[in-house]
C-alpha cells in the first residue's frame, strides 16, 4: 500500500504540487486521483480505485501521523457513511467527535480507571457469552497479529497493557469519534449503524485516511456519557480513530485473515 516507486516519479512532481496539502481544493483531490496517489508529510499514501481493492486495503490502524485531517474531508465521510441503508430509513447513531481539553481529560480519565481495575456495567453485549471455540480462535488469531506486528510476547503483560491503554487514547489519531446509538433501538438499531460504520471506514480509505474500530470504549459508558455531555439514554457504541496512518508504526504490520467462503455461505434447493 505504501510505496515511493520510481515508477511514479513523473506523476510525483506533479502531485507533490498539487497535492501536498491534500485536500484542500477538488482539483487537487482530482489530481491525485488520476495519479492514484497524495503525499502526505512527504509520504506516498494511496488511492485505491476498485472497490474491491479499497475493502482489501483497509485494515484497521492504529499508528497515525500528526497530520491534520482537514473538517471538510471529516464532513464528507460522514455525509458518505449516511448514504448506509437503514431499516425504515430512521439512519440510527450519532458521531461525536471529541477534541481539545474534552478529549484529554477523558482519555486521562478512562486510562486511570483501566490501571485502577474498576470495570462498569456496559450497555450492551458484544461477544458470544460462552465463547464457541470457533470464534475463539479467531479472536486468538486476531491478538496474535496485534502483539506478533508489535514483537510483544504472549507473556509480556506489560507490552500488551501499554497497548491496550492506546484504545483510551484513540490511538492518539488525529481524529477522535465516540459512536452512540438513542432512543432505545434493538438489534436492528446496531445493525443499521454498522453498516454506516463501514461506509465510514471505506470513504475514509478512498481518501487515503486509515481508521480503527474502537470497541474497548464501550467499556466505560458512563464516564464517557460524562465527559460528552450525552443524555442518559445515548448507548455507547464504540470509539473511532481516524487520521493518515504512520507507515514506520511496527503496529501497523498487524494483518488478519478472514475465513474461507465455504464457513459462511451455504446453498440450499
Ligand atoms: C466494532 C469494532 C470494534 C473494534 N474494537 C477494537 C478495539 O477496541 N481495539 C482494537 O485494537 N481493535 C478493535 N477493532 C479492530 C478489530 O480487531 C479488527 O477489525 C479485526 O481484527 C479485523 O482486522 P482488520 O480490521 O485489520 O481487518 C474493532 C473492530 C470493530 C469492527
């Protein structure tokens, strides 16, 4: 995905040019487009043009440079994941993006109860309570290409902990999002914020930005509540980080497998 061939070197100049503060004007998004790259910090960052391509290409990131990431491309992806469809059209969920003072003081806040040990009651279930084995091991798989990409060992508690404080800082990505959900919905409510979660992720991608999914958060839904000012009722869905991923961040080696069609597609008749 990263890359400074040479073989791109003609487009580069032109694209350096136009495009090295991306964004800004839809001629230079259209240039690095057609060149099917934007620098960013002097990074090659890619612009995936098949769909396929961009679902293959995203993987969730969780080292990213300090490079803003412009209000209006934040906009448009959020305008882009509403064009999700919903059941009834009622479009559930709302993106809260967190920042400044607000966003320290929480992430301080969640970081210290996670050291401290104290646990809240979430507002809803995520995982298979038993666990089949199935999907315990590709939970299993999942965390050892985490700590595998980060050199840190099974046993090195420590090393996994520091990781897992980051979910409370967003990654320090430069863009910080709690996702909740109101007004009571069930399942269906989730399912439909889902696939605005993706649609996110994905245009995210077509903009050469990287996110990552922050579940941990859903954690400490009452002291998220706190610090966003959100009405009683608003669930916590999840955190999301978003910004230019850093391609020197060993934790962004991290790459999963998914499963083979035959585990999930059957034909019946
Ligand atoms: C709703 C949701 C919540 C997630 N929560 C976390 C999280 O709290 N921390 C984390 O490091 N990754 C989190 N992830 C990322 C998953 O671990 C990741 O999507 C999965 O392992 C597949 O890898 P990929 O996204 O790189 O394809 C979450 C993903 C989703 C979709």
């Amino acid at each position: 995905m990263w890359a400074r061939s040479s073989s791109t070197l003609c487009w580069s100049g032109l694209v350096w040019a136009t495009a090295s503060k991306p964004y800004t004007s839809p001629i230079r998004l259209a240039l690095a487009r057609v060149a099917g790259r934007i620098t960013v910090d002097n990074f090659w960052v890619s612009i995936p043009t098949s769909f396929a391509q961009i679902c293959a290409d995203r993987h969730s990131t969780r080292g990213f440079l300090s490079q803003a990431v412009p209000t209006e491309v934040l906009e448009q992806l959020l305008i882009t994941a509403r064009m999700a469809p919903s059941g009834a059209n009622l479009q559930p969920g709302t993106f809260t993006q967190v920042k400044g003072s607000v966003r320290e003081e929480l992430s301080a806040d969640l970081v210290r109860a996670w050291r401290a040990g104290e646990a809240e009651v979430e507002d809803y279930d995520y995982f298979p309570k038993p666990m089949p084995m199935t999907l315990r091991k590709r939970q299993v798989a999942a965390a050892q290409a985490l700590y595998g990409a980060l050199g840190v060992p099974r046993e090195d508690r420590q090393g996994r902990d520091a990781q897992f404080e980051r979910n409370f800082r967003f990654f320090d990505a430069p863009v910080a999002l709690v996702i909740t959900l109101e007004h009571g919905f069930g399942s269906g409510g989730y399912m439909d914020l889902g696939m605005a979660l993706y649609g996110f992720m994905l245009a995210a991608q077509t903009h050469g930005l990287s996110t990552c999914a922050i579940g941990a958060m859903a954690s400490y839904p009452t002291r998220i509540r706190e610090h966003l000012a959100l009405t009683p009722n608003s669930v916590v869905v999840c955190g999301m980080a978003l910004g230019y991923a850093d391609p020197d961040a060993p934790v962004n080696q991290t790459r999963t497998e998914r499963c083979t069609l035959n585990e999930y597609f059957r034909v019946v008749g």
